[in-house]
C-alpha cells in the first residue's frame, strides 16, 4: 500500500535556511553615481603616447624622405660623371683607332735625329778622325745615321751610351793606306765595328766605303784626356800605332 509524502514546512526542523540579498551601499543621489575617472586618465594617457609616437613617426619620415631626396640627387650627378667619363674614354678610343701611330713613331725617329744632329759634336768627331786617318788618305763624304747601330748583346751599363753609325766614303793612294786607316779605327776606344764595304781603284787611286760605329759620348769625354790614336804605319803586322798624325812611308 502506498503511503502519502509528508510535506516540510518552512522554519521548521530541518529545512534550508533562507537566502539574504547582497547590501547595496546607500546611494542618497537623485542620479546613479559612476566614477569615471581612472578611465578618463588612462584614455589621456594613451592619446599623449600615441600623439608622441605620432610627432616621432612624422620627424622620421621627413628626415627619411629627405635623406632620400639626397642620396637621389648624388646618385644622378655620380651617374651623369659616369656618362661624361665614358664618352671621353670612347673619344679617346676613336682618336686612337684613327691615329696612324707607325707613322707618329717614324716622325718622331726622324725629329729625334734632326735633335740628335744639331747637338752633335762634329768638332770633336773631326778631331779623331783628324789624329786617326793616314796622310794619303783623304774624306769625300761622312754621313751619320744617330740610334743606329746598336747591338743588343752589349751589356746593359753601356746601353745608354749614343751610338751614331758612321758611312765614309774616302780615297786613299793604295790598299795598305786602307788597311792602315781601319786598323786605326779598330783601335781607337771611341769607335766600334768598322766594316770595310768596297774598294774600287780610280784614277790610279783606290775609292773605298765603309761604316763605323761612333760613340760621340766617349769622345767627348775624352777630348782632353790622351793623345790620340794614329794609323799605324806596319799595317796589319802588329805593330804598334804612331802618335797622331803620322803617316804611311812614302
């Protein structure tokens, strides 16, 4: 058989206790109070730091844009220099391609020469060959070429030395005076390598050519040092050769 519930009734023992309401503060304003300072703080905060941030941004762009503004304006004048250099280099170039440089060079040889000539000793070249021809041999021609007749197997200290080649042409009275006067010339220290080229008998005279290398410095040098070399008047005995001026035996 099923028995009724019994019901609880409120206070008595046993039953949960009543819930209380939380206590509001007293509020005796006619309108509701809300305290809206420490918002207002921190909004004026944050709008002073993002107006710095601001000013501070702005400052850095400008000096970016105008740093940039000159890196800009160096740039062209670097590139515009750049420009101007390679258009004279390519000048230049043309200039050169155009220029007939062997024939600068051969001008420059021959002006070289001309110098070379006009500051010429002849007086002292004339003296030696004064001192080293025989008395029956005498000059037609004397013609000097200047740089040439180097020999590169000279050792380098002697290389600077001005070497003049030499082409005389002269008349003598027989062979031996020939062969006197190139034995003169072998010995002399101011010339070098004679090379008799021909002889032709004239007129009852033996017209000979040959080329010698002059060294115009060395005899300078020695224009008042010793006396100088003559013909000598054995030939090509081995003889020892004569003071200056003296001559074959007639």
């Amino acid at each position: 058989m099923k028995l009724p519930r019994l019901a609880i009734l409120p206070g008595g023992k046993g039953a949960p206790a009543p819930r209380r309401r939380a206590e509001r503060p007293l509020n005796l304003a006619r309108r509701p109070f809300v305290n809206r300072r420490p918002v207002a703080r921190t909004a004026l905060i944050l709008a002073a730091a993002g107006a710095l941030l601001l000013a501070l941004n702005v400052f850095l762009y400008t000096r970016y844009a105008a740093d940039r503004r000159a890196d800009a304006t160096e740039l062209t004048r670097i590139e515009a220099e750049i420009a101007a250099e390679r258009r004279r280099v390519a000048a230049a170039r043309t200039a050169l391609a155009g220029a007939d440089l062997e024939h600068q060079n051969l001008l420059v040889t021959y002006l070289n020469r001309r110098i070379d000539e006009r500051t010429f000793g002849w007086s002292v070249l004339f003296d030696r060959l004064a001192g080293l021809l025989p008395e029956d041999v005498r000059l037609e021609s004397l013609a000097p070429a200047m740089g040439e007749g180097a020999d590169p197997r000279r050792p380098a200290a002697r290389a600077t030395e001005r070497r003049v080649s030499l082409a005389i042409n002269a008349r003598a009275r027989d062979g031996e005076s020939v062969l006197h006067f190139v034995d003169a010339l072998f010995a002399d220290p101011t010339f070098e390598d004679p090379n008799l080229k021909q002889e032709t008998l004239r007129e009852g005279e033996v017209s000979f050519t040959l080329d010698v290398v002059y060294l115009p410095d060395r005899a300078e040098a020695m224009a008042g040092g010793p006396a100088l070399v003559a013909a000598p008047a054995g030939g090509r005995d081995g003889t020892e050769p004569e003071t200056a001026g003296a001559g074959e035996e007639n």
